[in-house]
C-alpha cells in the first residue's frame, strides 16, 4: 500500500490571497497590466500568483451571460431581477451543491459496498479472493499474492459509473496466478463478483485485448462513463532474462 | 510604410486581446461560497439584487462570468441595504480555477476573497489538500496526525499539499501553541485523485468557528504500469515448460549421437 501520511509530503507553498472590503479600485491599478497580458497570452494563473482582480473601465458593462439552461433553481433562494435596464447578468450564475459545513463532513463518505470474490466459470476461476488495493511507491499498480484479484480501490466499484479495475497475476515465481488463462476468455462469458455485503453482479465479457505495457489505455481506469470491468494480466512475450511479459491482456466485461 | 506596419500590428494585437475573453471564458472556473455563518445575504450588482437569500454555505457558479466585470458587487444583510461588504466594480479572472468566498477577515469584517485553485493533476495513488483562514480569528498551525503541517496561517493565507491517499487526525491550534484546540481532532479523508478545500470560517470570539469545504475532482493518474507477471505459465498438468524444453533436448542429443560415432569411420 502506498505510504500514507506523512511520509509521502510534497508542499507546494502558500497561496496569496486578494481580499477586497471596502471600494478598492484603486489598489486594483497596478493588476490591471498583469490582467491585460494574461488574456493577451492566453495564459492560466499560477498556483504562486495571488488571484487579482482587474480593475474595471469607469465605462464598461458586464457582458451578456452565455446562455445555457440553469439547473432547477433550489426553493426560492433565487431572485428574479426586473426585467429593466440593468447592469446585472440574469440570471446570476447557477446554483451548486452547497459546500459541506462542520467537521464532520471532513470525513468523507461512507464507501459502499466493495468487492471480494470473483467467478469465471468458462476460465475455471471459481471463488477466488479479491482484495482492494492501491499503487506501490513507484505508482504501479500495487499486484497481491497469485492466488489473488487486487481491485484497484481509488477506483469505482464493479458495476457503479466507470471503469472497474481488477488486476491478478498470469504467473508470479513459478505460480499460476488467477488469471493465467483470462486470453483464453471468449466474447461473453460471463464474471460474476461477489460483494462485501453479501450481494452479487454479473458481467458479461465483451472484449479481449493485449495492448503493449507502454500503451496500456489511460481509458480502462476512467470515473465516469457507463460501468464496466477492465480484468488485467500480462500477455505476450515473457522475457526471462527480465522477469517480465511484453504485454498486457485486459477483458472488458460489461453488467448483464 | 514603417508607420503603416507598427499600426496593422498593433490593431492585429489589439483585436486579439479584445477577442480572446469569449474563449477565455469557457476555461475559467469561477465559484462563489457564503462563508459567513449567522446571517443571510443578498448579492448585489448594478444596485439591483441579483440573489436574494443566499445562505451559510451556499454556492453559486459564477464560471460563466469569467473575464467580466460586476458593477458596483455588493453583499447585504437579507432583506435590508445594510450593505455588509462593499466591493466595487469587480473584474472576474478571465481563465483558471478560482474560488470566491465572503468571509469575516481578522478582526471580524466582512470581506470578500479570491483564491486559485490548484487543479493539475494529482500523481497515482494521491490527493490534495488544501487548508485557508477565513475566520476572524488569530493565526493557527494545521496539525495533521500530530505533526504540524501548515505553521502560522493567518487570515487571508492558506497552504497546499500533495499527499497519499488515505485519512487522517486533523486539528487546528492557535499558532506555536499546542492547546486549545480551535478546530478538531476530526478525521479527514483525502481521496485520490480530488482536491479538498477547507475554509476555517466564523468567530472564535463569536463562538461560531467552524469549516466549510469544497472538492475538485477528476485529477487523478492512472497507475504507472500493471506487472502482473514474472514467470512463465506452466501446464495444465503443473510440468514446466523448461522442463519439457530440456527433456525434448535430451531426446534430441540421444538421436544425434550415434550418427556422430558412425560418421568417425
């Protein structure tokens, strides 16, 4: 597992602010020249610079609002000015969720249900033990023991929106692992997995691909999009010299 | 002709400059969070309400705004002219990531703060943290699992840092001190691949410190490799391949000998 705090620190400094009470144009004169070039140069802010503010032609009015459909305005929290000359944009931009408050919500969300087993029974995978499990300090994919399936946990859940990673050995010193045979899988056989809640879900395998290590698809570890299972092992071939296989062999398994 | 060439140049840089805010604008991110706990406000600009009722929390996304300017911004008490933060013509950053936030500045004032926003990526298997005083309250250190992690940050500062995935103990002390705690102990997750955002807001004098937070997701790294492997497979009845390899070489020599004794002849 990689190193939690604190041993994984990376500062990157402190951010300026810019706060503005009272009328302050003037304080704004010198953000002007700053404000100007960077749209000039098309450049975004640095996370060093502090956030300015230009400051504003005695003259200029605000731009009409792009216009896209707002969603659902939350009870009567929004005001709808007059219809009459104004300089405001209406509408006032769009509400968001609103921040969370207190520290309790500095927790997080509870997970939901994670899982534990998997079966592939045209693979003779029959209950096999999947376990969660992250990336090691050099940001590969943290791989468990061969008779076991690493479901990558900073990803979804098989089945919830994106791109649901588990990965098992094709052999590790000398041992089969889970998915040595997981090239031989035809277009829909079927993976079962089993959860920690005692539920199951059914997936229906719908690809088999090797894709050369170096150009493994940045796809396959996706948070959004419609859910599926990206099942990874090694394929192609193995270099004894090295250790290692040229390749990758991952089937894409979608829910039945 | 030099002076002709000096005035295309400059009318070509000048139709640029005014051209480029419109595609700026669809890069910008632009939030604005009530962080002023016990009392409702309206926004104003222009002198017209353009949000009424806006509560403790609350967050609008101004993103669309990037790169205009808000005539005459103000924020009152609800419902009154009783104008609680005076900001003037205010200019929106025309690109980047940018958080917006009222808040009580040290001594108790409404103010109104701007903050960027680290969005880049964050590496495999880590999320961001970042930590910023917007509570009228003295200077504080950020103390993550009992080590300090942002020393003496005062109203209007703040601090960023990268770290592995995971949850820790957090509290919030008067800075160099060790006690009392202001803010805490509370258990913070940080997720991979997001970037928490965590106000200290309110009034210690006032009784009302407390935090307000915001995420911004999708920043993470796919694992640098899947090495899944570092051995052959072996058969289906458990005989290694190097196994059957050095036996059919065996055969292979048992066959050529003979031929090489015959051939001595």
């Amino acid at each position: 597992m990689k190193t939690p705090w604190p041993d994984r620190l990376r500062r990157s400094g402190f951010d300026a602010t810019h706060t503005a009470g009272a009328k302050a144009t003037g304080v704004f004169a010198l953000a002007l020249i700053v404000a100007v070039l960077a749209v000039g140069c098309g450049t975004s802010g640095g996370t060093s610079e502090s956030a300015v503010m230009a400051p504003a032609e005695p003259t200029a009015t605000v731009e009409p609002a792009e216009t896209s459909e707002p969603p659902e305005a939350p009870e009567t929290k929004l005001a709808t000015p007059e219809p009459t000359v104004t300089s405001a944009p209406v509408p006032f931009g769009s509400p968001l969720p609103r921040a969370d408050i207190g520290e309790e919500a500095l927790a997080g969300e509870e997970p939901g249900p994670q899982p534990v087993s998997i079966m592939i029974e045209d693979l003779d995978i029959v209950d096999a033990s999947v376990v969660p499990v992250g990336v090691n300090d050099d940001e590969t994919f943290e791989v468990p023991e061969a008779d076991e399936v690493g479901w990558y946990e900073f990803g979804p859940s098989p089945g919830v929106e994106g791109s649901s990673v588990l990965a098992a050995h094709i052999a590790y010193d000398g041992v089969d692992g889970v998915f040595r045979s997981l090239a031989d899988a035809e277009i829909g056989a079927v993976v079962a997995i089993g959860f920690d809640d005692g539920s199951t879900q059914r997936f229906r395998i719908e690809s088999v691909t090797d894709y050369v290590k170096e150009e493994l698809p940045a796809s396959l570890f996706a948070r959004d999009g419609d859910p599926q299972l990206a099942l990874i092992t090694c394929g192609g071939a193995f270099h004894p010299e090295l250790r290692s296989y040229d390749s990758n062999t991952v089937a894409v398994a979608v829910p039945v | 002709m030099r002076r002709l060439l000096i005035a295309l140049v400059a009318t070509a840089v000048a139709s640029v400059m005014f051209a480029l805010p419109a595609s700026a604008q669809d890069s910008a991110r632009i939030h604005l969070i009530h962080g002023i706990p016990g009392v409702d406000v309206d926004v104003a600009v222009g002198g017209d309400n353009v949000f009424e009722g806006f509560v403790f929390g609350d967050t609008q996304d101004l993103s669309s705004f990037a790169g205009a300017t808000l005539e005459d911004l103000q924020v009152k008490v609800a419902g009154t002219d009783d104008v609680a933060i005076d900001a003037g013509d205010t200019a929106l950053p025309a690109s980047g990531n940018f958080t917006v936030i009222a808040h009580l500045d040290a001594s108790g004032t409404p103010a109104l703060a701007v903050f960027e926003n680290d969005d880049s990526s964050t590496a495999a298997g880590e999320g961001r943290l970042t930590v910023r005083h917007a509570a009228a309250a003295p200077a504080v250190d950020v103390l993550a699992n009992g080590d300090v992690a942002f020393a003496n940050v005062s109203n209007g500062a703040g601090g960023s840092l990268d770290l592995g995935a995971g949850t820790i103990s957090a509290t919030v002390v008067p800075t160099g001190a060790s006690e009392p705690v202001v803010i805490g102990p509370a258990d913070l997750t940080v997720a991979e691949g997001a970037h928490l955002i965590v106000y200290a807001v309110g009034s210690l004098d006032g009784d009302s410190l407390t935090v307000v937070t915001e995420s911004i997701t999708g920043l993470s790294t796919p694992p640098a490799a899947v090495n899944t492997g570092n051995s052959p497979v072996t058969t289906a009845s458990g005989t290694s391949t190097t196994l059957i390899a050095a036996l059919a070489l065996a055969a292979v020599t048992l066959v050529a000998v003979p031929q090489v004794a015959r051939s001595r002849r």
